[in-house]
C-alpha cells in the first residue's frame, strides 16, 4: 500500500482546492418580462426562448 513520505503541508492541500469553491447558477433577467431565469433555458411565464415563441400558454 502506497503511504505518503511526508505530510502534506496546509500550503499546499489549500493550493490543490483553490479550484474547488462553488460556482453560483448563473441567472439573467429577460429582456420581454423582466423575470429571472436560468440562461440557455426558456422562459416559463411568456415561452419565449432566444426571442423566439417556443410554448403555448
């Protein structure tokens, strides 16, 4: 079994998780209803997607 020579410095293991925080959702306001949304998603209230009228309401 593989055991570490030395033990990982708190230098380090925090270096190794800097690309491990959370990343937020990334949300937008429309431009028709002024709701938020999720971007590359439709918008629910109005169907609308990429300007474009994709549900029937």
């Amino acid at each position: 079994m593989a055991v570490p020579k030395r033990k990982t410095s708190k230098s380090r293991r925090n270096k190794r998780r800097s690309h491990h925080k959370i990343i937020g959702a990334n949300i937008v306001e429309d431009k028709k209803s002024g709701e938020y949304r999720l971007s590359h998603h439709i918008d629910l209230k109005s169907g609308f997607y990429n300007g474009k009228k994709i549900l029937d309401n």
